[in-house]
C-alpha cells in the first residue's frame, strides 16, 4: 500500500467507503422504520409480520438499492482489489467490501423477484416468494450491516500506517467533515483519534497545516494550524512541543501571507 502520497489511491478508497456506508444506512435506517410502523399498525411483533408483494416491495427504493452496489460498491470493490489483494493473499478489509457486494447483490435480486413476481395470480407461487422474503431479508440486512462494521473497524485499524500520506491527509482535512458526517458524531475529529492515537485532532490539524505550510498553500495552512491550537487549548500541558511548534509555523505563515 502507498503510504508517501505519490499515490491517491488509499484516500478513494475511504471516500468511496463511506459513502458507501452512508448509503447503505440510509436505506437500513428506512427499512427499519417501515417495519416498525407496519408493526405498531397492525399491533404484532415484528418477527411475525406479514407484508403483501406491494408492501413488501415498498420497504426498498429499487433504484437507490441499485446505485449503492452499482454507483458505490462495484468502484469499492475494484479499488480494495487494487490496494489488498494478491494471488495468495488479502485482507479482512477486502474480503469483507466482497461479501458486501455479494450479499446486496442478492437483496436487490430478491426485491426484483418480489417486485416481479410477488404478486402473480398464482397464490401457492406468491406465497412461497414472499414467505422466502420475510426469513431472508432481515438476515441478509442484519449481515449486511454487521459486514460494513467489520470492514469500517478494519479500516479504521489502517489509518496509522497513513499517517504521513500527503494526498490522504490533504483530502481528509478538505473533505473529511462532509463525508464523515453521517458516520461520526464528532466527524472528521473521530477519524483523528484513530489516525493519531497519541494526539488525535491536535496532531490531525498539526500535519495537514504541515503539509499545506510545506507546498505554500498559506490560506489552508493558516486554518488548519489554527485548529490544531484550538484543540490543545483545553489540555495545553500535555501538548506544549506541540504548540511550540503549531505557534512558530502560524508566524512564517503570517509572514508569507504578508
């Protein structure tokens, strides 16, 4: 794996992985709650619920179930193929982004099959698909999440080894707050505690203000240093150097700017 940023490689994979994870929430979360509605409606257990070919259907936009493996998950795919994969050897991350893809592929079939033919006259037919659908999509859903939460905690395990990758570190900081969002309650900060153990946004800020001090890009440098001091002013002690070090940039930034 590229670690030195000659490379853009490892930054699209986490940009492509989250958003293929805010995908999939998005059409879990909704899933779920028309469960739970249909369930409180009808005053049963939702292990019990049975839905018709309509309804049934009605729990998936199509074409969204469509976009996330076609739009999101095929270029995951490739590029974890890319970055992991050997002819004797992978990843957990790799392996899990291919599961993934297995198992929408098959939902999106069954909600095809469903859609299609769920409501043929032929009752015996349509039962038997939509007693399939009712065992089957909760399981495959509940995998399906537990998959993404694998591959996410694998993912999370390799930032480290990324931590001096320029383009990464760039792009996290320009986009990460946006793509991180719907993942982490405290966004871009979160993925900072995994990247740098030790410091977390204080050296988060430090390195991408760095690295942009290093290419001239003053503006970016100027925000991100700024940051990284705001960070390590609730606990100044135990950043000193650092802030020694954030304090002398921000005057050469000043004095470029000038």
């Amino acid at each position: 794996m590229d670690i030195d940023g000659t490379s853009s490689d490892f930054w699209e994979l986490v940009e492509v992985f989250y958003k293929s994870l805010a995908e999939f929430r998005r059409l879990f979360e909704g899933y779920e709650q028309k469960v739970a509605e249909y369930a409180q409606d009808r005053k049963v257990d939702r292990r019990k619920l049975k839905l018709s070919a309509e309804e049934v259907s009605g729990l998936f936009d199509f074409r969204a179930l469509e976009r996330l493996r076609n739009d999101f998950l095929v270029p995951l795919k490739i590029k974890a193929h890319k970055l992991f994969r050997t002819l004797d050897h992978t990843d957990t991350f790799d392996r899990s982004v291919s599961e993934i893809f297995h198992e929408v592929s098959i939902l999106k079939e069954e909600h095809y099959t469903v859609k299609t033919y769920g409501p043929l006259e032929n009752q015996e037919i349509s039962a038997m698909i939509l007693e399939e659908v009712h065992r089957y999509f909760p399981i495959r859903l509940s995998k399906i999440n537990h998959l993404f939460n694998r591959a996410r905690a694998r993912l999370e395990a390799l930032f480290p080894q990324n931590a001096q990758n320029r383009i990464f570190i760039r792009s996290l900081y320009i986009f990460g707050e946006s793509l991180l969002a719907d993942t982490y309650s405290t966004g871009l900060r979160a993925v900072y505690e995994h990247i740098y153990p030790e410091g977390g946004p204080v050296e988060g800020y430090f390195h991408a203000g760095k690295s942009f001090y290093d290419s001239g890009f003053w503006d970016l440098a100027q925000e991100a240093l700024e940051k990284s001091r705001d960070a390590a002013s609730s606990d100044p002690s135990d950043h000193q150097a650092r802030l020694e070090e954030v304090e002398g940039l921000l005057k050469k930034v000043r004095l470029n700017k000038s």
